[in-house]
C-alpha cells in the first residue's frame, strides 16, 4: 500500500473515477524455505497487462494476440459503421427512412454481440489453469456449470498462483485489497481486503488450490444458541414475535449444519401452527425482532401487510464514522452483485428501487448511532444504505461484508430491529412491540 501511494498513484491515476483496482500479495517460499512475495493486480493497469515487478496475466500471450488485434479492429469496424448508419438517420416526418435505419442498426448490433461472444469464448480458450498437484485445466472446463463470465482468471489471485506455480514457489497466505477510487457501485473501499469473488474467482481457487494446505473457509450460520432463544416478547393466539440473536439464521440455510434457525424452532415449540410460521426474515448477522405466525391465514394477512408497507420497522445501528447531518433519506436501487453473492450493490439502471429514512441519535468516539426506518425491503439495503459513498458512507461497525475491516472473532454486527408495530389482522387493534438494542 505505501509503494502503491508513493510510486503508483499518480502515474496509474488510480484515484480518478473508474481507475480504482484491486490488488494482492502472494506469501511464497521456494525449495529451501526461504520466504518471498509476489504482488498483482486485476485486469489491466493504465492500459497495460505486463509492468515489470508485477506478476503477469494467466493467458497465452501470442495465441491470445492472434485472436484479439484482428478482433479489435472487427469490433471498431462495427462501431464505425454503427455511427455511419446513425449519421444518416433522416430527420423530420420520414417515417420509412428512420425505420430502416433503425432496423439496419438493430441487425448491425445483433450481427456484433454474436461475434463478440465467438471471440470471447476463443479468447478463454487460451487460458489453463495449474493447480499444486501439478494438474492443468482450461478455463472453460473449470466452469462446468455455464459461461465464464468476462474477466474471469485476470483478477490478482489466480495471477498471483499462477505465477508461483510458473516459479517453484509454494503459496503461503495470500491477500487482497482495494486501492483507488471506489467503483460506481460503491462495494470496494481504498485499504479494505477483500475475499476473493465467488463468481469469477471461485471455481478457478478450488481448482488452483488443490494440493495445498488450507484453512477451512468460515462457516457462518452454524453457531450454537440456548434452547431458550429465540426468546418470545409478544404472543397471542393468532400470532407472535421473538428477539432473534446476532448470528441465529431466520430459515434454514443450505447443508445438515445449516438447519437451526428461527423457523425450525418455532415450528418445535408450536407443533399445531400451520405454514412455515415466519412472515419475514432478518439478515443472519442482525438482531432483533421478527415476526411469526401460528396459521396460514393469519401469515398469509401478515405477509400482505408487508407487501403493502403496512408495517412500520425500525432498527438502530453504531456505525463507523461520523455523520455530519442529523436526518435524511437514502434512495439507492440495488440489486444481487452475480459475482460475489450475497453481496449487493447499487445500480442506478437494474437496481430496484431501496428507500432509507435515518436520523442520528449520538455521536461519540469516531463513532454514529443512527436509527433507520426502511421504507422497502431489500435484502441488505440499511447495510449498503450506511456503507455506500453516496449513502452515509459509514459502515455499520461489525459488517463483514461491507464494513472497513474485518470483524473480530467476537465482534458482532451492530445492527438491531427494535421496533415493530402493525394492525392486527384478525382484532384490528395496533399492535406496538419494542425491544431495546444489546449494544
């Protein structure tokens, strides 16, 4: 990071819009233990694959050069002629004219996409991956399950691994982190480590990793909780609702460890309620309220009062930083990030629409209690809300997944549901339930 600030900065503009990267370091020894490092980049820097004292791209230099100069020139060929039809595009109230232009530009776009992904697949082609057993797999068997995405096996890991494979050298510990202005997206931080993604990055690391020593990677969801918990603050008849602990999964989650969560216990202690019983769900990291059914009809009610936004849901967070204004709104679209689950990030174009009110409570220490009321539901929406740069730009304090650093082993994620209130839909009285945050 300080040769990055000292010698790079500038030169590779990375601080301006768009040019922000990731970066990583590889920990190596060679035969007779003596250690050494590695360090990379994803993608292309300032225009550029290879720069001496970085490790190089993973693809054949010359096939890959075969297949792309002549590709580019198709693909500026295709651009020119684009704008040529889109130059004579006639104007006023000839009709005709502008739909055979339009037409002939749709036809010319088409003809272009389904060369662009021929060239893409040939260009993947010239890219084979060695693992430390010495086995060596191309890029498109390695994704067995569908299309390499674009990008994939030029990010800093699988170039850091390859190179060391390339040398003799015995990967140790690897890590990357975000450098630069942060992406439109607003996901990656300048200094922040990163867990390799899992859409490009992960089928190519299990490969690559292979025949390696290796930590296992964290489990979460599987914590063990009191059989007390999750503990009941409002019931009645038809319905109720419990304080779920930081930690304890709403619904069960993939594989036999994943199977405690609020559901399953429920269902346990009410054996006569029908349906799944829980309306909503929280994020495994959040605490707080959650609220549950004990029949089909009533969870049915419920789950209408949520889609029509009858439920008002307040939450209270400490998050890392200041913030300078005492209340607000926050109005970013997001959507899943298809490279990296379960993240989410903002996207102005394919995001749905995510509305956030907060108001500060306290500021002390660095730090910001802010009690936020969302006013839709998406998944992760006050944690990206309090994150992203155009939001608050203040992570809630124990966000593994978009927070400054990684959490302690004991931190948890500051962030609790402390209030709930609705119409009851069977009495038709308000329904009002608080329960104060742990922290």
């Amino acid at each position: 990071m300080e040769t990055l600030q000292s010698q790079y900065d500038m030169p590779w503009r990375l601080h301006e819009a768009g040019n922000g990267k990731m970066f990583g370091v590889l920990v190596v020894a060679n035969d007779d233990g003596t250690i050494g490092y590695l360090r990379g980049f994803s993608g292309m820097v300032n225009g550029q694959w290879d720069i001496d004292g970085w490790v190089p791209p993973t693809f054949d230099r010359s096939a890959r050069d075969l297949i792309w100069i002549p590709g580019e020139a198709e693909m500026l060929d295709f651009a020119a002629r684009r704008g040529e039809l889109l130059a004579s595009m006639p104007h006023g109230a000839d009709s005709t004219g502008i739909e055979r232009i339009t037409a002939a530009v749709r036809a010319l776009d088409e003809t272009r996409t389904a060369r662009s992904r021929i060239l893409m697949r040939e260009i993947q082609d010239s890219y084979y991956f060695r693992n430390a057993n010495g086995g060596v797999r191309p890029l498109r068997e390695i994704f067995t399950f569908g299309e390499p995405p674009a990008g994939a096996g030029d990010c800093a890991a699988p170039k850091l691994l390859a190179y060391a494979y390339q040398l003799g050298l015995k990967p140790l510990a690897l890590a990357e982190f975000w450098w630069g202005a942060s992406p439109a997206t607003g996901d990656r931080r300048q200094g922040v480590f990163y867990a390799a993604c899992r859409g490009k990055c992960l089928p190519i690391l299990t490969h690559m990793l292979e025949g390696l020593p290796t930590d296992p990677p964290p489990l979460f969801g599987s914590a063990a909780f009191d059989l007390t918990e999750p503990v009941v603050v409002y019931e009645d008849e038809y319905l109720l609702v419990v304080n779920k602990p930081s930690g304890m999964l709403t619904v069960p989650g993939r594989g036999s460890t994943m199977q405690d969560c609020v559901m399953t216990r429920l269902r346990t202690r009410y054996p006569d309620a029908s349906g799944q019983m829980v309306v909503h769900r929280l994020d495994l990291d959040t605490s707080g309220l959650v609220l549950a059914a004990k029949d089909l009809a009533t969870a049915s009610a419920l789950q209408r009062l949520f889609s029509l936004r009858e439920v008002d849901k307040h939450y209270v967070a400490w998050l890392d930083g200041i913030v300078e204004a005492d209340h607000g709104h926050i109005r970013l679209p997001l959507r899943i990030d298809v490279d990296d689950r379960p993240r989410n990030i903002h996207d102005p174009v394919h995001g749905k629409p995510a509305d956030t009110e907060w108001r500060v409570l306290a500021r002390e220490n660095g730090r910001t209690r802010v009690r936020f009321t969302p006013h839709t539901g998406r998944t992760h929406q006050l944690r990206v809300h309090a994150a992203h740069p155009q939001g608050l730009d203040a992570p809630i304090i124990g966000d593994r997944l978009y927070g400054r650093t990684a959490p302690e082993e004991d931190e948890r994620l500051m962030l609790h549901a402390e209030h709930l209130a609705f119409v009851h839909p069977v009495t038709g009285a308000k329904v009002v339930v608080e329960q104060s945050a742990p922290f």
